[in-house]
C-alpha cells in the first residue's frame, strides 16, 4: 500500500498529483495521476475513475482532459491508471495496439504475457485498495469512464461488477474487441483460442450474456478514423436496447478521436458523473 | 503569405489549427496554433495573442492552457507562436534558458543569433499580417497575454505599440530581465552590452521610460520556484504604481509556474479580455 509521490500541484483549488507503487498483479511499478479536489479536513469524497485508450499513460488526460475545472466544481476525486505494465522487462510487441501501451484492461493468459498484463486485476482489485488507503474517497460513490480502449475497459470493468459504479461513461469506446481488427489481433495473443473467454472482455457480449448497467453516457464523433472499422458504436447502441439499458448514446459532428473532442465533452460527463455520485 | 496547415481539430464547436508557414524574419519555417471559434460566415472576431515561456513551442498552451472554452464562450481567436526560431541551421545553446525555445521576444543584434533571432519583428509585424490574411479577425480588436518569457513578451510588446492592444495580462512573467539571471544570461549575448538597447526589452524600464498600458491582469503563483530569483513581481506592481497603470496583481496561494497553474486561471484571463474586447 506504500505509495510514492512523484509530483504534486496545486490546481483549481485542489492537488493533482502523481504517484507510483509496485504493483503485485502486475510485478512491475506503477504509476497513476489523482486529482483531489480541496475539501474541509475528514470529508470523503465520491472517485470517478477513467481508464485511457491505446499508447495512452496517466499523462494524457492529466495534460489534455481539461477535468479539473469540473471535479473541483462538483467535489469528485479524478483517479487516472496506466494502460499496461511498463519496464524494461515487461513482454512488448513493435505495434502501438499491442504490448506496452495496449494493455485492453484483462488478466491475460498465454505466455509471455501472463505474468505482467494483469490489468483487469489491477484496475478492479489492487489500484482501488490502494486509493481507498491514501486519498479521502467515499469508495461507496464510484463511478468509471473511459476513452477508446479506455471505454472498453469502463465498459466492461462496470458490467463485471454490478453495483459498484453509480455512473457509467464512455467517450468513443471500443464497444467489441470480438468484432474489430484492434481484437481481432490482441484478444487471441493475450487469451488464447477460447472465444468463451474473450466474452469477458466485450461490452457488447456481456450484455448479451446478461450483464447489466444502470444508464450509460457515450459520446462519439462522427469524424472518428476508428469509427467504422474498430469502435462499432452501433452494437453497443442495438445491445442496451435490446437489453433495456438507457443508454444516451449521442454522435458528435466533425469531432475525431483526440483529447480535442474528449475536452470539448468533459465536462458534460463529469456532471452525469456527480449527478449520480453527489446524491 | 501562404501558410500550409498541419492539423485541424474540432474543439468545443470551433476548429483548433496547427500551421506552419516561412518567415522572412527569422529565415526558418515557423509553426503556429489557432483556434477560430465557431460562428457565422462573414463574422470578425477579436484576436488573443498568447505567447509562451521558455522551452516551450505552440503546442503546450494548446494542450495544456484550457482556453478554448472561453475562447468559443466569448467568441475570441487565439493565437499561440512559437517562442524562437528552429531548424538544424540556427544557432543553439545547450541550456534551457538561451537559443533555441528562449528567443526572449527580441531581435538579436549580436552574431552568431542576429541572423535568426527575430522574434520582436516576427510577432509585431510579420505573424500579424499572416493571421490578418488567413483568418476571420478583426485587428482592430486585439489583446495580448503570455507566461513567463511570454509574459516578458507580451508586456514589453504592449508597452512598445501603444494602442494595438485592448487588453493586456500575463501569468508569472519576467518582470524586469535586466534585473534577473535569465535576462544578466541572455540580454548582452543577444543584444551587445548597450544597456540603453536593453531597455527596449524589460516591461519595468519601459515604463520607467515613460511607456504605458491601459489597464493590467497578472496572475502570480506564490509557490513558484522562480519568483525572487527570476521573475521580481514586486518590481512591476511599483513601476505600475508610480505610473499610475491601474494593475490587479493577484499573489495566488499555493500555485507554481506550471499549467496547472495557469489553466487554473486561464478563464479569468480570458474573461478579462473579453470585457475589453467585445464593448
């Protein structure tokens, strides 16, 4: 649980730091950025967790997410992990979408991947004892959203396990690795040949399988590269219909798959968040 | 005047740019970023110059300034330069703080630097005609800001063309660089030991000299590393005293020289000058 800090800033009124730990799951050090907003002395505070897409680290949203200004407002704790295990020793692969970077928010299980690319378990067990140990959260208020394979892991992560996150969102999510070339090519490397286990890892299967969430918030531009070929919002929206899950599934016009369009609607998912948290 | 576009966005319903164009005032291709907030054909809308600290490029405040926002909120283009010339053939140093990424808003009169380091004309007369020729801005309407070095530049450019701006602020800026190491560094390998030239260059003997701006924002971090050393707040606040430039000088708790720090306070900035820019 010991935690290092390797900077803290001071931001609307809050602290945005960034630590590191070793993390047991994935044997290697991690590192994650949490933004506590300032609060009178032994307030907890609701934790709205967001996992970030591919080649992405903690960085991306702490530099481009603009989600201060808003946690701040609302008095939310910003919680933002890596997206694999790093190191000089970690098992990687030259591509951007797999390896290093491309973690897809599972516990793999085929060598050399087993050992280190357990981030399902990081992301859902150790990372939220460990926050639950060193920042004031209310770990009763949880919500989680993502972006790209990022929403793939908020969207899953929920699904796995009902009733732990209040609010649920996603922007430009991967909504079925088993229907795109990004799964397509990771989801054997990291699982193997049984396809029943890759069900654990798709949104639009889980579903289909019975999970449930209790509303959704995706937003995604209509200018997104990745739209058609990898992101498949079209499933997502046919499977919570078919399921009854409200989901609010708005496509964006001109807006692509960069920090530029997750910024523009950040603040519309961090009040769909404390609406759900700050009651 | 042609300038070749290397990345357009959408961002809170306007386009954020990335362009790059030949300059005849530093001999080098330079890279700019604007954003044009969305509006009607035929509309001109107020321009806000940002120029950046040392180290920088266009790109942080782009990614990390959180303006675009308020830009779209109050209808403002915003304009972001680099802060010197680049390219394998100028001139360099291996510090942070000279050469490349420290063109200190001046135009170089020593060798080897005189050649390329232009960035006073480049930013009064040359970048202005390209912005005026390529998007929809009323120069009438101008307002200038910057941080650090760009604070330095931003106050110095004002003080130097008296009614181009409307609106002036600056986040933690040099105050008085021949009364600070980066300017006793800087100053005499850029400009020759005539301190009377150096003048030109520093906000306080500008006004000493008789310079004067409408009305002053500067935002100031009271936990930034380089405040006594560098940045001599307190030697701007008594030139504006004594000249009678009404100044908010606001010493902000806690905050450093960071982009946490000035997107905590971007809005504000903005906000200002939008008071003085769309009456």
């Amino acid at each position: 649980m010991t935690i290092e800090t390797l900077s803290e800033n001071k931001s609307f009124g809050g602290i945005q730091g960034v630590y590191k730990h070793t993390s047991s799951e994935t044997g290697t050090d991690m590192t994650f950025a949490v933004y506590v907003p300032d609060c009178k002395a032994g307030t907890k505070m609701p934790v709205l967790w967001y996992l970030s897409g591919l080649t992405c680290t903690h960085a991306n949203v702490m530099e481009k997410g603009e989600y201060r200004r808003f946690c701040a407002e609302h008095g939310i704790i910003f919680v933002a992990p890596d997206t694999s295990p790093r190191g000089e020793d970690v098992p990687d692969d030259d591509a951007y979408d797999f390896g290093k970077g491309a973690g897809f928010y599972l516990d793999a299980t085929q060598e050399p991947w087993a050992t280190n690319y357990r981030m399902r378990s990081y992301i859902e067990s150790e990372l939220p004892d460990v926050i639950a140990a060193n920042f004031p959260v209310d770990m009763d208020r949880q919500g989680i959203m993502g972006h790209s394979m990022g929403g793939h892991g908020a969207l899953t992560i929920a699904l796995r396990n009902p009733g732990r996150f209040r609010s649920v969102s996603a922007f430009a999510p991967i909504a079925s690795p088993m229907n795109c070339p990004w799964g397509d090519k990771g989801l054997p490397r990291y699982l193997g040949d049984d396809k029943q286990l890759w069900r654990e890892y798709d949104a639009v299967a889980l579903i289909e399988d019975g999970a449930r969430l209790p509303d959704l918030l995706v937003d995604q531009g209509r200018a997104d590269n990745f739209l058609e070929e990898q992101l498949k919002t079209p499933l997502l929206d046919q499977a919570c219909s078919k399921a009854g899950i409200p989901a609010t599934i708005r496509l964006q016009d001109g807006y692509d798959h960069s920090y530029f369009f997750i910024s523009t609607f950040m603040g519309d998912h961090i009040a769909w968040a404390a609406e759900r948290l700050n009651t």
